[in-house]
C-alpha cells in the first residue's frame, strides 16, 4: 500500500511570520515521520517563502488554486507553470470553497486539473456533496457526477489524488461516520474504475474537520489514502498529531 498523503490547506489564513514558524515546525516534526507525505499548501502569495523553507526537507509544496490556462490576461490568477516553477508538487483543484466562492463548475475544474498535470503537478482534485444532497439521498450519485465531470480524460491514478470532503464536514468540526467514509470511497473508486486503467492504485484522501481526536480513525480506514486538512493544519502540534496517525509506505 502506498504511504497515506497528509496535506495541509491554510486557505485564507497566515502572515509571513507565522508562516515561517508553522512551515518550519512542520518540516521539523516531519523529518521524524519518515514514510508518510506530507503537504502544505500556503496561499500562493506565500509560496516563495514556505517553499524556501522547505527546500531542503521532505515535506511538499503545494498551491491551493491553479488558473486553466496557460498564462495570459488573467489577473489576480496564478499559473500552474508558476506553481511548478516555484517548487509546488501538488495543487488543490475544485475545493468546494472555489466552487462555491468563484462558481467553478465541473468543466472549469477539469481545465484546471488538466493544465496542472501539463505541468507535471499532481492535482488533488476536491469533490464532495452538500447536506442537502447527501440528506435526499444523492450524496454517491453526485460524488460520482463530480468525479466524472472533473476528472480530465486520459489521467491515470499515478499522475493525481482525489479528495472526498463533504461540504457539510469542513469547517463545521462535523465529521462523515466511519462508515460513510468508507461507502464513499469504495464508491469513489468504483467510479474511477471507469475512468482510468489503474484506479485500484488511485489515493483518496478524507476532508473535513479532520483533528488529532479523530485522525487515527478516519486514516485507519483501508480505503483511505490520507487526509486533507484544513482548520488543524493550522496549528503545528495538531497537524504533526495527524501525520503521526499516518501510515507509512
Ligand atoms: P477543515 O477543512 O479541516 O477545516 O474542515 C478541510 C478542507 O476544506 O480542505
């Protein structure tokens, strides 16, 4: 089994000092965590200085949002190529918070995904049901839709990681059963079998309010390939309490 992924969203949150001091925690209490990947995806106008940071340890860069195309007159937009060119080997595309803030729909998530896999980033592509829709029933059948509206043509499970974050769990310190987890993704990966050749090998990651009480649950699940974490990645003791729960490769 490959290691479990842990990656840390900050989303909207730190300055460069605290940056710097959580970046350097992280990097620090990881080095003892041989074998587990761990992530952390700053927003993009802190890159360089996390990046640097990091430069000289195990843990990833990752970029929170990647613009479709190429380059050109988009402003406010960061590239995947700049992601690239700035040490990023992950990028989130199609959190629900851009999808809900922006209006990405699944075709822009798509775009998005596949211009980062053209630059040799490995997306971690966000799907995830609304309370109303898992309440009515229709939480597996609008993951699935999600999955295959977002997912580019031809992207294999080694180039990629899918996270499952059900809208209603992040933020909310609200979390899926154990059980539901477990449905979803073995629901996720049935999906995927359609999709790509290798979709066993596909890793899905968990989001939502996931914290050190309940990591060594959720990431003991077999189906599970790690955690995308949002609100306790913010705080290096928590986050480094969530990699410890980790598995190894
Ligand atoms: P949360 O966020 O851990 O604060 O719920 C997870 C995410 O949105 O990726």
């Amino acid at each position: 089994m490959p290691a479990q992924l842990i990656a840390a969203n900050w989303k909207m949150n730190m300055l460069p000092q605290g940056a710097a001091a959580l970046a350097e925690a992280v990097l620090h209490g990881a080095r003892a965590a041989a074998g587990v990947d761990v992530a952390l995806c700053p927003p993009a106008p802190l890159l360089g200085l996390v990046g640097g940071i990091l430069s000289t340890g195990p843990v990833a860069l990752g970029g929170q949002d990647c613009h479709a195309e190429a380059s050109g007159a988009h402003t406010g937009d960061t590239s995947a190529e700049l992601l690239a060119a700035l040490g990023c080997r992950y990028v989130i595309t199609g959190h629900s918070e851009r999808r809900a803030d922006h209006g990405e729909d699944d075709g822009t998530v798509r775009a998005k995904t596949a211009q980062a896999l053209a630059q040799g980033l490995t997306p971690i592509l966000c799907i995830g049901e609304t309370l109303e829709q898992r309440d009515s029933g229709d939480a597996e059948a609008v993951v699935a839709a999600q999955l295959q509206g977002s997912l580019p043509e031809g992207a294999t499970a080694a180039q990629l990681v899918v996270a499952y974050e059900p809208v209603w769990a992040i933020g909310t310190g609200r979390t899926a059963s154990e059980e539901d987890i477990a449905a979803m993704h073995a629901a996720i990966r049935r999906t995927a079998a359609a999709l790509m050749p290798d979709a066993a090998a596909l890793r899905i990651l968990y989001g939502g309010s996931v914290k050190p009480g309940n990591a060594a649950a959720i990431l003991g699940l077999a189906d599970v390939g790690g955690a995308l974490v949002g609100g306790a990645s913010l705080k290096a003791e928590d986050f480094l309490a969530i990699i410890g729960a980790a598995r190894a490769g």
